[in-house]
C-alpha cells in the first residue's frame, strides 16, 4: 500500500535524481538471481544526500506513527536498512534493533543485533521490496525471537505479484512510500523514457523471470 501519490512522485524522483534507480532498458542488468533487468535499485545511495535521507526518515516516520504509534520498536533489514530504519527511529525517540539475512557464525551467533525485549511490539523497516523473502527472513527471525512484528515499510517497491503473495501467505502488512508504477510515471512525465523505452518497462514487470530485452 502507498503512503500517499505526491509522496510516492516525489520518493521517485529522488531516487532517479540521485541514481540511486537506474534504467536501461537497451542494455539490462544482471540480478544476483540471473534475471535480466531494465532496472537497478540501490536505495543505500540515499543516505548520501542530506535534503533526500531527510525527505525520505519524516515520511517513513510520520508514517510508523499514523499507523502503529510509537509504543514500539524499530528495526531495520541488514544492511539497506539499518541506515534509513536508524533515522526513523531517532525521529520517533524509539529503540532501534537490525536484523542479519542470518546468525552470524562466531561469538553469540546473534541474527538480531540490539535489545528488544521479547512480546513487545516491532515495526520493520526495509529499503527494497522485490520478491520479499529476504524482507520476510528477517520477519521470521524476529518472530522466533518472540517479538510481535505490526508490519513492515519500505522505501520502495518494484510490485512483483509473487512478492504480493509472499506477503500475503506470511499474514506481513506492507507499505511502501513508492513501487514501481509511480516510477515509471514520474519517469514518463518527465521525459526521462520514451514510449518505446515505457512499453518494455511495463512488460518487464509482467515476467521478470523470463524477460528478455
């Protein structure tokens, strides 16, 4: 679910200001999965600009807040999240925890790095949706670490139904400040792509597995 649209067009345009989204859809990424993109993310860029990291900790903060309140904790995805979930827990003068892909293999093994005690609330926050099992290993984790997860924020996006599906077997509520379509408005609106360059966008998304450019 979006936070709102103008909030949503201006995260989209941040991001494709900074680089921190990049599009080539004549000479596509590789993804770590082998999957062949018009598209990279890296929202860790973020953190580099202050007017941009600002824009993005409020609206994630004041957000957590709408929905959950600030009887919580906050915790990030490691390790595109731990610096933006950092913020938006210094903004709402809450405890802060981040969660490891996995335990770490020597001193105490931990998975999770901070306090947070067991039965208590927790708000996750992630940089980058995409199929959402790595966003949802980190929900597990916290959930066998007897922690009540409300729900997860993300800065963004790319709005893949088999991660809709994933989030939805695992009963894990997702918002997003932007996702894919926004992009592609603000990106379209902007003169950044073509018509051309849009079509192939929008067919990426329908089968990231087996597209091919």
């Amino acid at each position: 679910m979006i936070y709102s649209k103008q909030t949503a067009a201006t995260t989209a345009k941040f991001l494709l200001q900074i680089n921190a989204i990049k599009l080539n859809p004549e000479n596509p990424f590789i993804w770590a999965s082998g999957w062949k993109s018009p598209i990279y993310c890296d929202n860790r860029l973020a953190l580099s600009y202050p007017e941009v990291r600002e824009f993005l900790a409020t609206n994630l903060a004041e957000q957590v807040e709408k929905l959950y309140g600030k009887e919580l904790t906050i915790a990030g995805v490691a390790t595109g999240a731990i610096g933006i979930g950092m913020l938006v827990a210094q903004k709402l003068d809450l405890p802060f925890v981040y969660v490891r892909p996995e335990p770490k293999k020597h001193g105490r093994k931990n998975q999770l790095e901070g306090h947070a005690p067991a039965g208590k609330p927790i708000v996750v926050i992630e940089d980058l949706i995409s199929t959402g099992k790595s966003s949802l290993n980190a929900v597990k984790a916290l959930k066998e670490e007897g922690l009540e997860v409300l729900g997860m924020l993300a800065l963004f996006s790319y709005g893949f139904d088999v991660a809709e599906e994933n989030f939805k077997l695992n009963e894990v509520v997702l918002h997003t400040l932007s996702d894919y379509d926004h992009l592609l408005l603000h990106a379209k609106a902007e003169n950044a792509i073509t018509a051309e360059q849009l079509t192939t966008l929008s067919s990426w998304r329908k089968d990231p597995a087996n597209w091919t450019p």
